[in-house]
C-alpha cells in the first residue's frame, strides 16, 4: 500500500494540522516506512502457531482503591494557557 502526500494531506486535515510542504515530504516517507514494516508481517508463516492472548488476570500489581484528595481548580488550573470563570478555555472546533 502506497501512502501519498494527498494521503498524508488528508489526515493532517482530520486532525486539523497545518502541515509545510517540508513536513508533508517527511511525513510521507515515515508512513511509507511504517507501512512497509507492517506489511512484512504478513509474510511470516504462522501456520500451526496457536494464537496468543491474555485477559490481564496474570500477574498484575494493581494498587489498593483508596479515595485521596484531588487537584484543587487553582492547581488544576496554574498552567492553563487559557482559562474562563474557573474552567480551561478552549477553542471551538465545531462549526
């Protein structure tokens, strides 16, 4: 599968990146790349080979539940590049 500038184009779009023209040529090459790696999993023969999975239920260290304190708004907030009557200001993306 051959991956194109239109291709890497068009997922900057849904992402809503502005990507130069230099960015797309890199982008272009590293998802081809990738892809071609993946693809050379499709060549090894697995024939015979039980599938494998886990259920998470082996060794697991999982912490006690216990309620602790939270962020108080002013913390939460310190770093906030924008913020509006205590909440984060974001920009609207729905049109």
């Amino acid at each position: 599968m051959a991956i194109t500038k239109n291709d890497v184009l068009h997922a900057a779009d849904l992402a809503r990146l502005a990507l130069t023209a230099e960015e797309t040529e890199t982008y272009t090459i590293q998802l081809q790349r990738i892809i071609g790696h993946v693809e050379k999993l499709s060549s090894v023969d697995t024939a015979g080979i039980e599938p494998s999975w886990s259920d998470g239920s082996k060794n697991q260290s999982l912490r006690d539940d216990k309620a602790t304190s939270s962020l108080s708004n002013e913390t939460a907030l310190k770093n906030a590049p924008q913020k509006e009557h205590g909440c984060f200001k974001v920009p609207q993306i729905i049109e």
